[in-house]
C-alpha cells in the first residue's frame, strides 16, 4: 500500500470515528447527575437540543437513576436508555412545564403538562433496556378531566412522522401511559408497561393516528390497556396490532370511547387476556384483577368504523366478553363543532376467540332505532362464565346518551348475546357454555333484521 492510500484510510476512518462519536450525546456530559435528589431537566435538555443542532443522533441515557421534569423531544433524535438506566419524573408539579399545541381535539383546548413531549417531531424515537418512571402517585386526581392538567401524562407525541418507541420499560405515569395524537407512521415494539398508580391509567392510546404497527407489547394498567381513539376529526386507520399480552381492570381492548373521527382498517391480532397480578390497588373498572370488558367497540360522538378485523384471542377473567355499542353521547371535540348525526358500524368481524372465567352479565351488540349496527360476523368464538342467572327482560331504557359500558344494564337478557337494533349480524360455530345451571337463551334479539346462527 502506498503512503499516500494508507494516510487517506487513515484520515477517512478517523473522520469517520468522529461521526460516529459526535452522534452520542451522553446526558452526564451535559451535567446530568444519577441522583433522584437532584434535578437533571435542563442536562437533558441540552443534550437533546445540541443533538437536534448536531444534524440529529442519539441521547444516551447511561445506567443510573436520574430525576427530571418535563423534556422536549425533537426531530431526529433517539432517546436511548441503557440496560439499568431510569428516568424517575419529579413528583414537584413545578418542574413541568405547561404547553399548548394548535392541533384542536378534545384534549387540547387548555395547555397540558407531561414528562415527554413532542410536537410537529420528525423521526423521533425512545429506546433501549432501561426504565421510565414517571412516579404518578404524587399528583391526586383533583377534577373529572384533570388528566395532563394536574396529572401528567407520561408520553404524549402530537403531530408527530416517523416515531419509534422499542424496549424501554414504561411505568407510573399521573394519568394515560402514551398518547400519541394525530401521528403518522408510528412503529411500537418490545415495551414493557405498568400503569396501576392513579386514576385515568390507560396502557397506551392512539388517537387520530395513520399506520401504526404495535407488537409484543406486555401491558397492566388499571384503566383501558389498548386504546384506540378518535378526538378529533381525524380518523384514525391503517393500524396492526398484534403479539401483546394486556391485563386491564376496565377494558382489554377498546375502540372508543371518544369517536369524532372514527376507526377504519384495523387489524388486531394474537392478543392474550389476563387478570392482572396485582390487585393489591383499584381505581377504576372490577376488583379482583379482572375488566369490564375484553373487546369494546364503540361509536357515540359521531364518526364511523368500518373494515375492523379482530381475531386470534385467547381472554380470561373479564365481566362482559364483548360489547359492540352505537348510540349518541354526542360530545364534540371543540365547542364550536357540535356532533350532527349518529354515527355509523359496519364491516366488523371477531374471530377465533376463546374466553374462560368471565362474569354472568353476557355480550351484547347494539344499536339506536334508525341506527341499526350492521353487517357483522362472530365465528369461531367459544365463551365460558359464571352463569348461575334466571331469565330477565331486555331492558326497555336505551340509554342512549349515556357513557357506553358493557355493564350499563347490569345483567342481559341473553347468556350468550343480547341483540338490539341491528342489521345483518351472523353467528357462525359460536358456544357458550355457564358453570352454574342459567336459565336465560344464548341470543336474544329485538330489532334485528337478517340475523344469521349457525
């Protein structure tokens, strides 16, 4: 090799070296100090904020325990925490700063306090082994929508292209775990999350968001584990969830209860069911580990569902195995934009499912005189619960505008599923089966034109 060749390598891999290197930014090079006495916010921040000025990279979190406020992600840039590194939120409301973004949804009209949080963010991702834990316990909940006002959310992401959330540990947040808002191409994979501190302790919300992939998530939460939502007039749509193991005292997994927009091709796949293993706290839903409901789907603020696709389940321990509810709550997402109209269910099909252990209340679908739920297929579905009921009339009071539940009429009419307003709803290779003798039928249907069990 000649001396000229073997200076240019060299200098080429050195130059290279330092690439490399300057796309680290480690946070205690910024002054970061593992000591959860100690504030390490604006540490962070500086090194997400050089990181961004550097051309994008990655902020390392190394092992450690690190106690800091609220941090603004930005574009093209990774959150990287490292095997026995923690994020520990502080438990002093102070250190959160309040901000309001301009995208108009329910949640979005006041400004909002969180732990992490990006808006209009590019190509921004959180990894790694380690833990975030944002110590909710410390903010009671103080009002009925209080959620990210005194209590911060965890994660919250708006506007957001291009983001990765993998591996980390997600723990303890003062109300819903990860809101992502109006989101596109969204990518979740490997996260660990318990959120079993405070009231509103959902395990993780999409909200208006376009293709998104969620799998081999292993998910406790008090409140609703997988949540799709709608609030605003986005859709939310082109999303795959699959591989994931959630444990919910409310809903296992929920499409609803906020659907200005509606939900429209979405795929949920391979999801295991369970009572959690703590029950030594409640807030919300059923004692004993178990949910309301294991799928909840649900149109009241308007907006449609269409094209959803939801099989390969296995659900043990919940008190109403599915619940599938059109009506008219109608609240807007923005004062100024009233609810006209009721929604719309259509092209909905639950397949392949097995549910043990779960209460006496039974299943039901139902829609609103003039708003029939339409065009749905159950098969392949195997349910066993308590029984031990006596017959019971349908209800008569609709309840129409209240807030959906699958326990809103105590127990239905029907062991299997009560029927209500429908149209074109096929049973096909559906058992039920009751540990203690019930007297009530396995269907019961009013309203219900084209309705198929074979």
């Amino acid at each position: 090799m000649n001396l000229f060749l073997k200076s240019a390598l060299t200098i080429a891999a050195t130059v290279s070296a330092f690439h490399t290197s300057a796309a680290i930014h480690d946070i205690t090079a910024y002054g970061a100090v593992s000591d959860t006495t100690r504030l390490s916010t604006a540490a962070v921040q500086r090194a997400i904020d050089e990181c961004t000025a550097a051309g994008g990279g990655t902020v390392l979190v190394p092992s450690g325990n690190y106690k800091i406020g609220s941090i603004f992600l930005k574009s093209n840039v990774t959150l990287n925490l490292e095997n026995g590194a923690t994020l520990y939120g502080s438990t002093d409301i102070k250190d959160y700063t309040p901000v309001k973004t301009d995208y108009v949804s329910l949640r979005t009209h006041t400004p909002t306090i969180q732990l992490i949080y990006a808006d209009k963010a590019d190509n921004v991702a959180i990894t790694g082994e380690g833990t975030i834990d944002g110590r909710g316990k410390a903010f009671p909940k103080l009002s009925w929508n209080d959620e990210g006002i005194t209590r911060p959310h965890l994660l919250r992401l708006i506007q957001c292209r291009g983001v990765k959330v993998e591996g980390v540990t997600l723990k303890n947040s003062g109300c819903w775990m990860q809101h992502y808002l109006a989101c596109d191409k969204v990518k979740i994979n490997g996260i660990t999350v318990v959120n079993r501190n405070n009231f509103n302790n959902d395990a993780l919300d999409l909200d208006g968001c376009h293709d998104v992939t969620v799998s081999n998530m292993i998910a406790d939460s008090d409140d609703d584990a997988i949540t799709i939502k709608s609030t605003s007039p986005r859709l939310c749509e082109d999303i795959v969830i699959s591989n994931c193991i959630v444990s919910s005292h409310c809903n296992a997994i929920k499409l609803g209860t906020e659907s200005n927009g509606g939900f429209r091709n979405i795929i949920i796949r391979g999801i295991a069911v369970k009572p959690s293993a703590d029950q030594s706290t409640q807030f919300f839903g059923y004692p004993g580990g178990i949910g309301h409901g294991a799928i909840v789907l649900e149109i009241v603020d308007g907006g449609t569902m269409s094209n959803i696709d939801i099989g390969d389940i296995t659900i043990r321990g919940t008190e109403s195995p599915i619940f599938i509810r059109l009506a008219d709550r109608a609240r807007p997402y923005s004062p100024d934009v009233p609810v006209n109209g009721v929604g719309t269910m259509d092209r909905i099909c639950l397949h392949d499912i097995m549910i043990d252990e779960a209460g006496p209340t039974g299943s039901s679908i139902t829609g609103l005189e003039g708003h029939p739920v339409c065009d749905v297929e159950l098969r392949n579905i195997r349910i066993r619960h308590q029984g031990g009921q006596k017959a019971v009339d349908a209800p008569v009071d609709e309840k129409r505008a209240e807030y959906p539940e699958s326990t809103m009429w105590g127990i239905l009419p029907a062991k299997g599923f009560w029927l209500n307003h429908t149209r074109n709803i096929t049973f096909d290779n559906i058992t039920v089966e009751t540990v203690q003798p019930d007297e009530r039928q396995v269907y019961v249907a009013t309203d219900s034109e084209g309705l198929v069990v074979r």
